[in-house]
C-alpha cells in the first residue's frame, strides 16, 4: 500500500517537472553561485569531532561548509548523525541551496557509502520547499521511500508548509490526505498552517470546516492556530465570530497572545467600535498579557478617531516608559491624529521628534509631513519635502496629496504644471487624482476645463465614480451651467 502511494507521489512530481520545465528545455538549478570547497581549518578527524561537540552555534558559513566537506574526506566516514548536525547549521543559516547541493555531492560520489537517514531526509524535504521547490520534494520523497524510510509527520508539516507558501493550498491538502492513507495523521501543527493560509486567502468556511475536523479527530488548536483564525475573520469584519473564538479559548484554558487580541483591537477600532476595543485591552491587560506596537498604534489611532490626541499622546509616551519602540505608522498615525485636530504645528513637530528618535522615515512619513505643511500653508516646505526629502520616489497618494494641498492653498499654477508633468511621466494616475482636478479647477473658475478633463476621462479608460460626479456636478450648478450639470446627472443615474 505504502509502496503504491509513493511511487504516485514521485510519478505526480515528475510529472509536474515534465510540464513546468522540461518542456521549456530548463530546469531548476541548485547550483551554489561561487561555490567552492574551502579546506583549511580541520584537517583531522579528532579536529572535526571537537568542533561538533562545542556546537555549531556560531559557526560561519563558510566554515560550515569545510567543515562538511572534510568530514567527506575523512575516514572513517563520520556517521550521518554528524552530517545532519552540520547540514542543520548551515539550514539555520538560511542557505538551503547549499545544503542540497551538498548532498548531492554525496550522492554523486561514488566511494561514499553515506546513506540518508528520516532526519536527513526532512531536512532536504524542508530546503526543497524553503526554495520554493515542492513538487521537488515531493518527488524526493518518492526517493527516500524508495530506499526504505518512512515520513513522519515533519515530513507532513514541511511539505503542507512548502505548498501553502506557494498558495497551493489544494496541493497541501491533497499530501495531507495521502499522507493519512499511509497511517500518518497531521497534527496541531499541520492543520495550523493550513488553517492559517486558508485564513490568508479568506476561505473562512473551509478554515473553521478544519478546525472541527480538528476537534473530531481529537487534536487540541493551540493558541497560534487560534490566532490564526481570529486574524482572519476580523480580517473579513466577521468580529462576533472572531470574539466568539477568542471566548472559547478562554474557555478551553489556552491563553490569547498579543496576536489574537490586537486582531480584535484593530478591527473594532477599524469600524469605528472604539469602546469595544477598550474592552478588548482591558481583558487584554488583567491577563498581564503586554500590548506590542500594533496593540498601542491600533489605541492611538482609535484615539485619534474621537479627536483624543491629548490621550493619543500619553499613549505613544507609555510605549516608551515601558520599553515598546513606536514606529513609523505610530508615529505617522497620531501626526494625522493632530493634523484632524487642526494642530497641525504638533503634529510637524511630532513628525520632527520621529527622526531625533532614529526611525526612519519612509513615504508614508513623508507623505504625512507634506499634508502637515500643506495644511500650515508652508507650500515651500512642503514642496521641498516632495522633491528632495522623499527616501524612494513619491508614489501616487504623495502627487494626490500634493496636487490637493496647492489647490486649497490657492497654488493653482503649481497644481496645474505638476497634473501635467504627472500625465507625460506617470501611467498610474487614478479616478482620485483626476477628481482633485476637477474639484480643483471649478473652484478655481476654470469650469470649462474641469468638464473637458471630465469628458476625456471615459473614452480614456478611467472608471468614473460617485465623487467625481458629485465633484463635476457641483462645479457645474455653481457656475450656472445647469444645462451641462443636468446632462451629467442623467449620466451618473444611467451608472447607478
């Protein structure tokens, strides 16, 4: 039966690697980039003995490799015990290429008598699917069955890993079903994984369909696949059934991390439901749970929300009594917080303060200072900001911001030399940029040019919605042209 299975298993992985590459006359390279074997420190077999039993900890990479490929020459042959502490080494490291060229290398040498064992084969199964090469371990699966070991279920949990990262959920779930076949059941941390990128792809049914086929086959969800699931009904706004989870992990005795509570914080704070949030943290903290820096922004910007900047500010100075660096969305989230408030100086101020604490600025940042200065009125800094402060170039929402800020200042000309400048470089100008226009121009008396823009936006591709009808309607009765307004009017109803 097992025999059966794998020989499926490895012909399903061939297969995949007949359609994907050989077809195209490639196929997926392993080889180390300036790779090359250094031979210098352990030249002896006791040397190498020494350097396994001090532990791998701080070894470099380099030196890992060595020390592997003395152990191949030295006789006689370290057993695989030893071999597999060194490949793990140089997994911890990151290099997984490296580790499967390096057994290649064994295997293609034909005096070694070197054979893998379970652990040696989940490593390889793991560094296959770190490469984002499944199907490839899966096809060396086939192989290690062949020569007689069977997978455990770390061998499951890479594998249903390796898919899931590439959003191959069907394929995690289908090794999952032929792993069962074969007399090993997933465990907490194989229906975790899956959980969580179904979660991530928003299929919430088939998530929470696993998590009571979890409870039917006796496996207990620990507080990672809890929070898993949590994150991703508040995700999709489901928040009764997300605090419905979190009730039942209480009730089951398992903890809530920071994780699943700040999910829950920041969505009620996202939908407006600030007193429950409050609630939330409160729980949170009688269980002496300590909040992180998405928990504190999430309370800031709730905060922020009811025009409480004063306590938005005591916030972010709590966060660094108690040693939780706020970053630059903390930072940028209660500067916005002021600028709605009107005080708008603070919030430059506050943006100030975020550079002498050395975090670093980013566009976001940048893009909540020019806001702060346009609103100021210091078009000079702001413009200064956009064109040479900026860490990577503005992206739309810094051009949207900017073009807004010239209009209310009365820059026109500005705004109007940027549009155009804007529509020779950028391909990537959307419905909010041509509606600031429009909305921009009318007040500016410049009706006729706002409805020409309006009129070109539609044969040009661009989708118009509610505020650019609204922006063009209103500019139009303003200015008497009723007849014009009315005509789009009619339009905007056909659309609806």
């Amino acid at each position: 039966m097992r025999w059966s299975i794998a020989t499926a298993i490895s012909s399903t992985a061939k297969g995949f690697l007949h359609r994907h590459f050989l077809k195209n006359g490639t196929a997926p390279s392993f080889r180390l980039c300036g790779f090359r074997f250094w031979v210098r420190a352990f030249s002896s077999a006791s040397h190498y003995r020494e350097i396994l039993r001090s532990g791998l900890h701080d070894i470099k990479c380099e030196d890992a490799y060595s020390l592997f490929v003395d152990m191949v020459r030295s006789r006689p042959l370290p057993s695989i015990v030893e071999f597999n502490k060194v490949l793990t080494a140089i997994a911890k490291m990151k290099k997984y290429n490296a580790v499967i060229y390096l057994w290649n290398f064994v295997e293609f040498e034909e005096d070694l008598e070197l054979s893998p064992d379970l652990y040696t084969c989940n490593i390889l199964v793991n560094c296959y699917c770190r490469c984002s090469q499944p199907f490839l371990a899966l096809s060396y699966l086939g192989k290690m069955m062949k020569l007689g070991i069977e997978p455990d279920v770390v061998t499951d949990s890479s594998l249903v890993n390796g898919f899931c990262d590439m959003n191959r959920i069907e394929d995690a779930l289908y090794v999952v079903e032929q792993m069962e076949k074969m007399g090993i059941t997933a465990n907490v941390v194989v229906y975790t994984i899956l959980i969580d990128s179904l979660c991530k792809k928003r299929h919430l049914v088939a998530a929470l369909q696993l998590l009571e086929r979890m409870g039917n086959n006796g496996i207990t969800p620990n507080v990672v696949t809890y929070s898993s699931l949590i994150s991703g009904l508040c995700s999709s706004g489901k928040l009764s059934e997300a605090s419905h989870l979190l009730r039942e992990m209480t009730s089951k005795q398992i903890n809530p991390n920071v994780v699943a509570f700040t999910a829950l914080i920041h969505a009620y704070v996202k939908v407006g439901k600030f007193k429950e949030a409050q609630v939330v943290y409160s729980e949170m903290v009688e269980m002496s749970i300590n909040p992180n820096v998405y928990t504190y922004t999430s309370l800031i910007n709730g905060n922020c929300m009811y025009n409480r900047v004063d306590t938005a500010r005591n916030i972010l100075e709590k966060m660094r009594r108690v040693g939780c660096d706020p970053n630059v969305v903390t930072y940028c989230t209660l500067a916005n917080g002021f600028f709605k408030a009107n005080r708008v100086q603070e919030g430059i101020n506050l943006l100030h303060e975020m550079s002498q604490e050395k975090v670093a600025a980013n566009t976001v940042s940048c893009n909540t200072l020019i806001q702060g200065y346009l609103q100021a009125g210091n078009i000079d800094l702001a413009l200064e900001c956009f064109f040479t402060k900026m860490p990577s170039p503005p992206n739309i929402r810094s051009y949207n911001i900017l073009l807004a800020g010239l209009f209310v200042n009365g820059e026109v000309e500005k705004a109007l030399f940027i549009f155009k400048d804007m529509q020779e470089t950028r391909n990537d100008l959307d419905i909010i940029t041509y509606t600031i226009m429009i909305h921009g121009m009318c007040k500016a008396c410049m009706v006729d040019e706002a409805y020409d823009l309006f009129c070109s936006l539609t044969p040009n591709g661009v989708e118009l919605d509610h505020r650019a009808y609204t922006a063009m309607i209103s500019g139009l009765t303003r200015s008497g042209m009723r007849a014009r307004a009315n005509a789009v009017m009619r339009s905007f109803g056909k659309q609806a």
